[in-house]
C-alpha cells in the first residue's frame, strides 16, 4: 500500500508539475468551480424567489426537471474548463507554449460536442435515478451497473472531444471506449492514485471543518469553516488538473506510443505493478 501510495504521489506530483511551465494555467479548474458554484447560486435564487421548494420536494416533473439541469450545468461547465485543459497540457507536451485563453478558445470551438455530450450525460444520470428510486434494489443495482460502465467507456472522453475531433458523440464513445480498453490497467491505476493522494490531502479540511461546526464557536468556528471549506476546495481544484493532465498523457501513449508528462520518464505499463 506504501509503495503503491508513493507512485500514485509521484504521478500526481508530475502531473502537476506540467503546469509550472505556464503557472497561470491553474485558473482553469478554479474558473471551473466558481463558474459551477455561480450557476447554482443562480438557479437556487430563482428556484426561493419563484417559490419552487415545495414543488420540488413534491412534483416529481419539478424534481427530476431540477436534476436534469443539474447534471447538464455541472457536466457541461466542467467539460469545457477540462477540455482547456486538456488543450493546454497536450500543448506543453508538444513542446508549445500555451495561455488560459487559448485553452478557453479551444474549448470554446468544441462547445457543440461538448453541449450534446452534457444533455445526453444529464439524461442518462436523471434516467438512472428515476430507476433507483421506484424500483428499490433493482434500480439501485442496475444504477450501479451503468455509473461503471459509463465511467469507464467515457474515460477519454474529454481528449477525444477536443484532440480527436469526432464529430458524432457515438463515434466520440467507441473512440473512448477503444482507448480505455488499450490501457484499463494504466488508466484505473493511475487514476485511482490520483484520487487517492487528493483524498488524503482533503482528509485535514474535512477534520477542520468538523471541529468548527461541532466544537468551536464564534470567529474561531467561522475561520475553521472557512479555512477547512479551502483546504477541500483546493484538493479538488488538484484533483481535476492533474486528472486531466494523466489522460491526456494517457491518451497520448494509446494513440502514438509516446511517453509524455508523467509518464515521460516512466513506463504506463509499468506504473502500478501488482506486487
């Protein structure tokens, strides 16, 4: 577990370390939370000022209707800061300078594949719910089911969005899907070291913000708050950078063959050995 923590550390450590050639890069994922965060401080306004609360609570036409621009905000606001990203990093491997808004103006020409990818996301996020829940265990089992399978078939997604320049989001899944399968073990492996380093650096912020809500009081309890809110903020700003830069860097090795990024000087195969 030590060793396997020390490589996902490394591959993290990497990934991120990507970006310090163009350091103003890391407004990306922070552009992506607050631009997230304001849409939902929007529809949360509308939602008290209109009266809505009970009818969402009540009517399931509000309720799943609410959901369903819930998941397309999130997935769609998400996709486009990751697919800058994504454009940047590939950038930096290519040896090529890059800036935030050339990131954003590659994001930007991809806006309809990105669009349809987040409807067809919400739709199928606000039908699996539905299924969980009116039909109990089944539903909960057949949601699971597909939260994997999509995730893994839409591993490369973002990539192949802005990359591989599919125009057709079913050419766009098999080409994600035919990726994944190349290198399942590079990419589950590599990824899950990602997620668990950010997890463990989130870990104190959480304990932070327990202490303020549970035992302090006061300024002491709002610094707590505040400062541990910051602490998991930043884990998941971390996280979502270095994410995207290990599948670019992954989708670079399934396609060319290339070591780059994180895994210039290290083996994909070779990353996360079983033993």
């Amino acid at each position: 577990m030590a060793s396997k923590y020390r490589r996902g550390f490394a591959i993290t450590r990497d990934s991120l370390r990507v970006f310090t050639q163009e350091p103003n890069l890391m407004i990306l994922p922070v552009l992506s939370l607050l631009a997230v965060g304001s849409a939902f401080a929007v529809l949360s306004a509308i939602v008290f000022q209109q009266g809505l609360v009970e009818s969402l609570l009540t009517n399931d036409l509000y309720k799943y209707g609410a959901l369903f621009c819930a998941i397309a905000i999130s997935s769609s606001v998400a996709t486009f800061f990751n697919a800058a990203v994504v454009h940047c990093a590939a950038q930096l491997f290519d040896g090529n300078s890059t800036s935030v808004r050339e990131g954003l103006a590659a994001a930007w020409r991809a806006r309809r594949r990105i669009a349809v990818w987040a409807v067809v996301a919400a739709t199928l996020g606000t039908v699996l719910y539905i299924l969980d829940e009116k039909f109990g265990v089944v539903g909960s089992l057949t949601r699971t089911i597909f939260d994997i399978a999509w995730a893994l078939l839409t591993f490369f997604i973002v990539p192949v969005i802005v990359l591989d320049q599919r125009r057709s989001l079913r050419r766009q899944l098999r080409r994600s899907g035919s990726l994944f399968r190349e290198t399942w073990g590079e990419s589950v492996s590599a990824t899950l070291g990602v997620s668990f380093v950010f997890l463990l650096v989130s870990l104190p912020g959480v304990a932070l913000g327990a202490v303020g809500y549970f035992v302090l009081n006061g300024v002491l309890a709002t610094g707590a708050l505040v400062g541990g809110g910051g602490i998991v903020v930043a884990a998941i700003v971390g996280s979502q950078t270095a994410s995207a830069i290990v599948r670019t860097a992954l989708y670079r090795y399934a396609t060319t063959g290339e070591h780059v990024g994180p895994f210039d000087a290290r083996d994909p195969d070779t990353v996360f050995p079983n033993s």
